[in-house]
C-alpha cells in the first residue's frame, strides 16, 4: 500500500503544529519541575 506524496505533506502539515506545542510544552514543564524554589513565585525568579 503506497501513500499518496500529496496526502501525506496535507497530513504532515495539518499535524505539525501540535507536535511542535506538545514538544514545547513537555520542555517548558520540564524546565518549570527543574527550577530551584519551593513556591511558584521562587520557581518563577530561578526560572527566568
């Protein structure tokens, strides 16, 4: 069974987007989990 080039760049295309925010959220909760401090404000300041 062959994919049609064309399907699959339509596919690619309308799938990429939520790739690209589900790789940016796994990255900015795991830095979030990594940054020094108790609470959110101190999680806040090491983070930036």
């Amino acid at each position: 069974m062959r994919i049609d080039t064309v399907k699959l760049k339509k596919l690619l295309l309308k799938v990429l987007p939520y790739l690209l925010f589900g790789l940016f959220c796994t990255h900015f909760g795991q830095a979030w989990r990594m940054a020094d401090g108790t609470n959110a404000s101190e999680q806040l300041l090491s983070f930036f």
